[in-house]
C-alpha cells in the first residue's frame, strides 16, 4: 500500500538521508545556492591523487571551475562550484565509484578507509 511504502522510505530517510548543499561563484555576481537531498554519496576513486576515502571526500568538496559556464544576462562567464555537507545523517553511505562511466572496466585500485 501507498501508507506502506510511505513509512518505509521515512525510515530510510530518517536512518540514511541527509543534504548536500551546491553553492555557484561568478564574477560580479551574487552566488546561486541549491540544496539537494541524498541518500548515498557517490566518490570517485579513480582520480589519481585518490588514495583513501579522506581523499576521496576532499575531491568531492573541493572548489572546482565551470568550464563554459553561461550566465543568462552576461553570456560566458568564469564560475566556480563547491558542494558541502549541509547535515550528515545518522548513517553516512558512502558510494566507491569504481567502474569508468566510459568504458565500464571496473578499477581494482586500493582504497584506504582512514
């Protein structure tokens, strides 16, 4: 049932969700804020400086550059994005990237848990 199904994703929510908050720089610009719920954060452990899940978090949170980034009114613009955890949930779910989205190969690189 619809009441089921309800009560069962609040539990999940409850136990696994939490949100992530997405903050958009551009010059002379005031910055765009959005925040999206997860359940799971997804790390990519392919980059090379990637050697542990603490890394892997830093990449993930880290200030990157918009390449191409258009602004409505000013046209191409330089612009910077950085994601931060806005709250954690009891139950953090951390998702290891480990396959390449273009070839599917899966990577058997070590990854520590510190």
């Amino acid at each position: 049932s619809d009441a089921a199904a309800g009560a069962a994703a609040s539990i999940v929510s409850a136990c696994f969700g939490a949100r992530v908050q997405s903050v958009v720089r551009r010059a002379g610009a005031a910055a765009s804020m959005a925040v999206q719920p997860y359940l799971a954060l997804p790390l990519d452990i392919a980059h090379e400086r990637v050697a542990s899940v603490r890394d892997a978090l830093g990449e993930l949170l880290a200030r990157e550059q918009l390449a191409g980034y258009e602004d409505r009114r000013a046209g191409a613009t330089a612009a910077s994005k950085q994601l931060s955890l806005a709250s954690l949930p009891p139950v953090l779910v951390l998702l290891l990237k480990r396959y390449d989205p273009l070839s599917g190969a899966k990577s058997h690189k070590h990854v520590a848990f510190r």
